[in-house]
C-alpha cells in the first residue's frame, strides 16, 4: 500500500492520467487506508507490509524515535523539497539571503544538519540502538595503508642501497677477490 501525503489534492482532482490511476487503487471503505499523518504512517508501517511516501526528513526523524535500525529508506529521492525565504518584492536582503543559501548549500552544510537532528533523536530515544561498534570505512584504513606504503618504500630503498654498496664494494676489491679465488697467487 502507498499513502502520498503530499498529493492528496492532485491525486483527488485529476481527471485521468497516473494520479486517477492511483487514487482508483485505493480501497476507500477501509480505514487503514486513508490518508493519515507520517506518525501514524510509520506505526502502521511497524505494524504491516506498507510503503509510505513523504517528506526524507520528517520520515527519518520520525522514525528514528522509534529505531532507524528497524525502517529502510530508498537511497534516491524525487519530487525533491526546496525550503526558501520569502521576503518583500525589491527587498536589499533578497542577494544577501540568495548568496548566503547557496553557500550553506554548496558547502553540505544543510545536509549534515539535517544528519545531525536525525542523530540527535535517535540516541536520544534510544541510546543503546547506536552504541555497538561502527562499521569501518577506507577513512578508518587509511592509515594502515600509509604505513604499509612507507614500510614498502624504506625496504625498497635499502635494497638500493645495499645493491649499490655491494657493487661498489666489488669493483674496489676486484685484484683482492681475484687473489683469493686464485689460491694467493
């Protein structure tokens, strides 16, 4: 079952195309599947095999009061929601408040702050949900690589080093090596 919380009036008022199609799919004599808000939709997603689709954030915040660990989140997103700031027509503020979001934006900053509140819930509904260890990453490697690199890169040049002393040793001790392979002679 899908529930769209944001299309109700689309879904509704259509007069053919994929919104009718989907509102005909609905059952409207069963209650269970009405439009009902995301708190509700998350319980009777713990409840039942539904699907629900709505806004990422509110999804995961809402979710994570009860345990991320038990939902599953489609890694792509559509119908992408955009916050502005509205403010009056010729305001001097409007390029400030444009630069300043773009900024933020470009920067991953509005990206972590929303990671962050979703963290922020979910330890504190349920701290001993996030407190077994965290999966390593090529971050958590990288320094083992770095000294496997320089160890390779120390061995590597003291074999130069030993070649070359040993060949040097070889061509100043050439008549000594050859006197002693000659028996002394």
């Amino acid at each position: 079952m899908v529930m769209f919380e944001d299309m109700i009036v689309p879904t509704m008022s259509a007069k053919g195309g994929i919104y009718q199609k989907i509102w005909q799919l609905f059952n409207h004599e069963d209650p269970d599947q009405s439009f009902v808000s995301t708190e509700n939709a998350i319980e009777m997603i713990l409840k039942k095999k539904y699907v629900f689709i709505g806004s990422r954030l509110n999804l995961k915040l809402n979710a994570a009061r009860r345990g991320l660990d038990k939902f599953h989140f489609a890694s792509q997103t559509f119908l992408p929601q955009g916050f502005s700031m509205a403010c009056n027509t010729g305001s001097p503020f409007k390029d400030v408040f444009s630069r300043i979001l773009i900024r933020l934006t470009e920067a991953g900053l509005v990206t972590k702050w929303a990671s962050d509140e979703v963290n922020k819930v979910s330890s504190n509904i349920s701290p001993s949900a996030n407190s077994g260890p965290a999966a390593i990453s090529l971050q958590h490697l990288q320094a083992a690589f770095f000294i496997i690199v320089l160890g390779l890169t120390l061995s590597t040049t003291a074999l130069g080093i030993e070649v070359m002393a040993s060949t040097w040793w070889l061509n100043t001790n050439k008549e000594e090596i050859r006197g002693a392979a000659c028996g002394g002679r």
